[in-house]
C-alpha cells in the first residue's frame, strides 16, 4: 500500500508549476476576464443599479 502511495507522490512531483505557456494563457485568460468585467460595470444599466443600491443605503432613516 505505501509503495503505490509514494510512486504516485514521485509521480505527482514531476510535473509541479506552470510552463511558460501555461503562463502566458492563464494571463491572457485573466485580462480578458478583466475586460469583460470593466464594460459590464461600465455600462449604463449597472451603474444606474449601483448608483440606485447606494441612495437606497444612504437615504435609511435610523
């Protein structure tokens, strides 16, 4: 049993981290995603709803 468990360690150990590809994907998926997100909070729409949430929150009478 521990034999099996310590090849699949070895084996595991091998291939730890990112290639430089892995890298240059990961970022360029990153930067997309960040893009995507600017225009949705960008647009009309949203910040009318955040502006809307915030008066909401600041006009609660105490």
């Amino acid at each position: 049993m521990f034999r099996r468990w310590g090849a699949r360690l070895r084996a595991a150990g091998a291939d730890r981290g990112m290639t430089t590809a892995e890298y240059a994907m990961g970022t360029l998926a990153a930067c997309a995603f960040a893009a995507v997100l600017y225009k949705v909070v960008t647009s009309g729409a949203v910040q009318a709803l955040l502006r809307s949430v915030v008066q909401r929150a600041l006009d609660v009478q105490f």
